[in-house]
C-alpha cells in the first residue's frame, strides 16, 4: 500500500440536505453547551511559523483537548444527544433545559432511571459517561480489544459500567445496541443505520459548536481558510463539519479534505468504488488513531460527504506520530498543542504533503501551496499518555 492515497469526489446533481447543520441550528446548540459550567471556547492555535517552515499562509489548529476537562471534543455530541433525549421525553424545548436544570432533582423525578447504553473507541464513551454522571444517571458502555488502560479508567471514574470486549468497534456497537433493546437502556451512539437516526444526528449537531467556534474566531480575525482537513472514524464529525462550512461559506466554499487510517478508510473506500454503495471495512482495524478506528461509515453523513467533501485520503500510521510531534514540539514563537494520534493526523498529513517531494502530485491536487490557510482540527489530547511519550519522546513511529 502506498503511504498516501487520494480520492476525489465525483461532481453530484443532487446534493443532500444540510439544512440541520446551518448556522442557526449550530447558534441553538452553542447557546446549549454555554450554560455548562465547564464551557469555554477551547484555544484556536495560529501556527505562523510552521506555516512558513511548510510553505503555506497559514495554520490553524482548534486545540481540543481543553474542552469540558475531558481532552477530547466528543462530549459535544453526547451531551447535546442526551439534552435533546430529554427535553423529548419531558415533552419540552431544549431551550427551557440550560445545564442547571437538566442536572435538576426535578428533572431527575420526572424522568426516572435512566441508563445510557453505548459503544466507544473511548472518547465518546467518556463524553457520554460524564454527562450520564452529571445529570445522576447511570451508564454503560462497550469497548473493543487493544482499547488502553487509561480509556478505560477514564470511563470508570464517571461511575460507568465499563467493559473491554473481544470484537471491534463495529462489533461492540451491535452488541451495545442489542443490550439497550434487551435492558430498556438508551442507547447513544455516535453513528447511525437504517430506523436508527435521531440521535446520531443531535450528536452530529453538537459537533458543530466546535466548528462554529472557529469560525467565529477566524472572522473575528479577517480570516477564511481555502483548506479545511478532516479526520474521519465513522464520519459524523466530519460530515458535521464539512456540512457547516459548505453553508456558512456557500458562495465561496474551502476545500475539504477528510482524512483516515488505511486500516479503517471506509470512507475512502466508498468514495473510490463507481457503485454508489457504501463500502465496509472488517477485521481488527488496529490503528493507533483508536478514535478513527471504526469499518462502516456514518448512513447519514455519508450522503453530506459524498456533496460536499472535495477529496478523502487513505494514510499510513506515521501521519499521525508525526502530526503529534510536530504540534507537541512548536517552532520557537508558536503555540505548543498536545495532540493525541486521531487529533494530529491531519497536521501531519498537511506537514508531508508540503516537504514530502513522493507527494507533489496529491498536494497539487488539492491545491496546497503559499497561498493556502488552512484549518485543522486537534480532536484530542494525549488521551493514551503512555502511547503519547512512547511517540513524542522516543519516536515510535518513526517519521519517513
Ligand atoms: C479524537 C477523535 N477524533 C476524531 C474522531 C472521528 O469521529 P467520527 O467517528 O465521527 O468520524 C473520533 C471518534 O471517536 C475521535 O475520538
């Protein structure tokens, strides 16, 4: 396999709907995750000088490991899933339940018990078992082999039921779901399938806080990015994020550029296959970008992909030991961003494709050069912290 590849998107008639994923509807879920005590808009780092080092305008790296103290962004979705779930089931709007009142003795009454059911790589898992655990509810959640120590202990500490299992991603997100249906849970998962969808797609809504956030820092600066790169497990984060962008910058769209590990590119996949269908990717999906390690793309998001998204690329694992050393290892004067293996791969991957000369041709393709500004995301930090030095202090996964 090569250490790079590139797929680009065949041009559509008919684009999908995302309407849900505009700004009004991302103000809506902002003003939702505001009124939580832990709420602050997580740092947007300006790498001025990697980007002179590499060639391009500028980079922006969204640092979210700052968010809720959780060091990853995916707390977003959940949190946003389970405030809908409950203004639902309460018969009200989400506006008239702020964070005070969802945690609420009152709320807590009128619902009952309440256990939250789920499957995570770790970093939704960990969302979803914090928010269970503010709000006094139970939950419980399902992990694959090879998930770290520290995941899952993180998931304990929010007083979850937490186990590791012999199966992958997909296949604890079945088990997850047939334990929810026997038990009377709620299950809460970050992607979708056939009669499966409105939850996936609140969490694809909260997602967009953390784009709308950027947003409104880069035009607070005058800035609007040509680029914008993606790292994509199932999808749902990406298609939130590609979605928002193609509606808030509609006359003038960047292009976008999803990124995935070769062990688990089902997005890649599916986007180079001439049938239309979505293609699965089975097996151990042993990647060390554990967030991304996911074989079967989003249902709903992968239609807004297929519209909008301008080129998915399938990448070897030095993308993102690279991606992490770089951000953890700042040129003098820039800000340093600790970054975690699914956090950094779009970082690395735009480092090589500006120094590597093997890549010339995918860079020219989607366009990268002095002229570009481009805007990434670091999804999490250092989230396994024993993996994490192994690879920023003693190279593991060496750079080529
Ligand atoms: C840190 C991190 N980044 C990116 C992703 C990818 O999100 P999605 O599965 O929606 O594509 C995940 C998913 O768990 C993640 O944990």
């Amino acid at each position: 396999m090569n250490k790079m590849n590139i797929a680009s998107v065949k041009t559509k008639d008919e684009k999908a709907n995302i309407d849900f994923l505009n700004l009004e509807s991302a103000s809506k879920v902002k003003g939702f995750h505001s009124s939580f005590p832990q709420y602050e808009r997580t740092p947007l780092a300006e790498l001025s000088n990697l980007s002179q080092a590499l060639g391009i305008k500028n980079l922006y790296v969204k640092d979210e490991s700052y968010r809720f103290g959780l060091n990853a962004f995916k707390v977003l979705g959940a949190s946003f899933a389970v405030g809908n779930y409950i203004a639902n089931r309460l018969g009200m709007d989400l506006s008239e339940l702020p964070y005070e009142k969802m945690i609420s003795d009152e709320v807590k009454e009128k619902l009952g018990d309440v256990k939250f059911v789920s499957a995570t790589d770790g970093n939704h898992g960990r969302g979803l078992a914090w928010t269970a655990n503010q709000l006094g509810q139970k939950s419980k959640i399902y992990m694959p082999r090879g998930t770290a120590q520290e995941r899952v202990d993180n998931i304990r500490k929010e007083n979850s039921d937490v186990d590791v299992y012999d199966a992958n991603y997909d296949e604890c997100v079945r088990m997850a779901n047939d334990y929810a249906n026997n038990n009377n849970g709620v299950m809460v998962q970050d992607t979708s399938w056939d009669g499966y969808e409105d939850i996936p797609r609140w969490i694809m809504q909260g997602y967009m806080t953390m784009a709308n956030e950027a947003y409104e820092e880069l035009k607070e600066n005058g800035v609007k990015p040509t680029h914008i790169f993606l790292q994509a497990g199932v999808g749902s984060l990406a298609s939130a994020v590609t979605a928002f962008f193609s509606n808030v910058y509609a006359d003038d769209k960047p292009t976008i550029v999803i990124v995935e590990p070769h062990k688990a590119n089902c997005l890649y996949e599916t986007a180079s296959a001439d049938d239309g269908k979505i293609h699965n990717v089975t097996g151990d999906l042993d990647t060390i970008m554990a967030g991304l390690a996911c074989g079967e793309p989003v249902t709903i998001g992968w239609p807004i992909l297929d519209s909008y998204a301008s080129y998915f690329l399938s990448v070897d694992e030095m993308y993102a030991s690279h991606g992490m050393r770089v951000l953890g290892n700042p040129i003098c004067g820039d800000i340093k961003v600790i970054s975690g293996e699914s956090g950094a791969v779009t970082t690395g991957v735009v480092s090589k494709l500006m120094t590597d000369p093997e890549l010339k041709d995918i860079k020219d393709e989607v366009g990268l050069n002095e002229d570009s500004v481009v805007l990434a995301f670091s999804t999490e930090g250092d989230t396994d912290k024993k993996m994490y030095r192994e690879i920023v202090w003693d190279g593991r996964y060496p750079s080529y």
